[in-house]
C-alpha cells in the first residue's frame, strides 16, 4: 500500500472530527508532550502508518485498525493502543453511526480520525484558518465506507502476494480542478485505487477511482450530485492532456475507470441508465452492490459489476452475469 503524502494546499474546506483549535498554550504544550514521546520511542513505526492511513481516509473504525494494524492480536489490545493515543491528542473519536453500520453490515464500534497532535506529528495544517467541526453522522458512514472499500483492496492485494500493491489517493489528492486559479475542484472522488502487478519484468495496472452511493438522492437530475458527478468525468475526460497531468495519472496508458458502489438493484439500474444518457465521453463505469462486495472475500474477483461501455451497452445487466473487476489474476 503507498500513501499519498502531498495533498493540495486546503484551508477552509479542511475537516476534521475534534472539537476545535486548542489555545495557543495548550498547543505548545501538545507539542512538547510530542516531542517527548519522540525522543523515548512513545510513538512506534506502527502508530506513523496508522496515523498515515487516518489522513488518508479520514476514519477508521476500531474493526478495521484490528484488521488493518493488529492482524495477529486481540480486539483489546487495539482499543488499548487507541486509548493510549487518544490521550496524547494524537487521535481523535468519531461520532458512531450506529443505524447505519448495522444497516451497511459494518461491525458497530469506536471510530476514530485524526486529533491535533496526529495533524501536527503529520506536519498538517493546525492554525486558525482552519475550521474543524464534527462531522455529521451520515458524512461518517460514508467515510467509513470508503475505508471498508479501501480495507477490502488492500487485503486483495495483500493476499496474491508482493508482486503486486495498490496505490490509494484520497478525495483531496484525487480532485480534479477545471482551471488552476479555481478554489474549489470541478470533481471530488471518494478516492483514486490504482492496483499493480509486476511479472516477468512487465508491469501491468488497473486504475479506477471509487464513488461510493450511500444516499437516496435522485440521481437522473443533471442538478443532481450524480448528475454534476457524470458531467465532471466527462470534462475531466474530455482533454487528454489535461488529465495526463494530473500528478497521480501521470504515465497511465488510458483513463481510470470509474468504479460506483451503491445499494439496491433499482437504484443500481436508474444509476446505469442516467450515465449511459447524460455521458458524452467514453468514460467506463463499472457498478456494483455493496451486498454483493461485502458478502466475499476477495473483492477484486467477486463477480459483482455491471459495466456501462462507452457505447452504452450494458453488460451483465442480469446480476447472474456481471463480471469481476480483475479479469485475469
């Protein structure tokens, strides 16, 4: 797994689960309390790569830092790990969206994001210009989403071996920004996955970025989120220069594909119909249930995606014959 680490200069659109910028005192003693733990090893290598992927997905719950972090111990011993950097501000707790995770099959527990001290030990933006805020339940339950989407890639990828890794790139990094004088990007995916497999000295990737459909909007509407989200791919697609300057696209031989995650068959198909009639582009859209993801154990090859093809055509609108997202393993 490689992480991103430089992101697009945020200010003001920035969010973050704490409850607010600490006083100028207690900041200076947050870093003096940081630099302690740096100099008597209070922060492992393992407490880094967590603190990395909390950047990265902006929440994690306390099921996915077992699996993720703590593979080989107990539930407890990864609660104790949190309690103990939780205290040290160099995590913070999420709101719990409990209906929602028993309703998307999430195990119901903590979940956790950045606190100040994990921004200030990533040297992330802590100051005044920033406003941190609680997030909403439902922005959570997305987002943890998102991380299980994440979580089940990485273990894919983990499970065929070291010839092969998975590069993620998060909503900010992966952005797509019309003009470079704008403020705010023409389109936000939840995430950039390009997964990799080097063999006999060739290197072969499969580039697709993630739309997780965890609302009930409609979606046929071009005022619609799904509307100006079709309408963005098309732009973004629209200028092969363009995109092939994107810092993360840079050297893909074709544009990513574009992987929805959504619920409900109908909802699935009226999703499918409203691409194939408001896409000008040749963008693919590969879509899939999230029961039919989350009910195996390798995501790359559950046979769970109904394709929409630059030509319109759908393949595997019956479910019996969708298709995986890797053809060949």
């Amino acid at each position: 797994m490689t992480l991103v680490a430089r992101l697009k200069p945020v200010t003001t659109d920035k969010i973050y689960v704490d409850r607010g910028q600490p006083p100028e005192e207690d900041l200076k003693k947050l870093k003096e309390t940081l630099n302690r733990l740096a100099s008597n090893g209070g922060i492992t290598e393992r407490d880094e790569q967590l603190l990395e992927y909390l950047r990265e997905l902006s929440v994690l719950s306390i099921d996915q830092i077992h699996r993720l972090m703590f593979p080989q111990a107990k539930l407890r011993t990864a609660y104790q790990r949190m309690v103990t950097l939780g205290k040290n501000k160099l995590i913070s707790s999420a709101r719990i969206p409990r209906t929602g995770m028993q309703e998307w099959g999430l195990p119901v527990g903590k979940v956790y994001s950045l606190g100040v001290g994990g921004r200030l030990w990533l040297a992330e933006e802590v100051n005044s210009e920033v406003i941190p805020r609680h997030l909403k339940r439902d922005q959570v339950l997305h987002d943890l989403l998102v991380s299980e989407t994440c979580m089940r890639l990485i273990e894919a990828v983990y499970r065929r071996g070291q010839a092969w890794s998975l590069t993620w790139v998060n909503e900010r990094a992966a952005s797509f920004y019309a003009h470079e004088q704008d403020h705010y990007p023409t389109l936000m995916p939840d995430g950039l996955a390009v997964v990799r497999r080097k063999q006999a000295g060739k290197s072969a990737s499969l580039p697709f970025f993630l739309e997780l459909d965890s609302s009930r909007e409609a979606h046929g509407r071009p005022s619609s989120d799904w509307g100006r989200k079709i309408m963005g791919y098309d732009q973004f697609r629209d200028n092969d220069d363009q995109w092939k300057r994107h810092p993360h696209l840079a050297g893909l031989p074709n544009f990513p594909l574009v992987a929805v995650v959504t619920h409900g068959e109908q909802r699935l198909h009226h999703l499918a119909a409203a691409i194939a009639e408001k896409r000008k582009n040749p963008v693919i859209y590969y879509m899939a249930l999230w029961e039919d993801l989350a009910a195996g154990d390798d995501i790359l090859k559950a046979p769970a995606w109904l394709i929409v093809a630059p030509d319109g055509q759908l393949v595997g609108e019956n479910r019996a014959d969708r298709q995986p997202l890797l053809a060949i393993d």
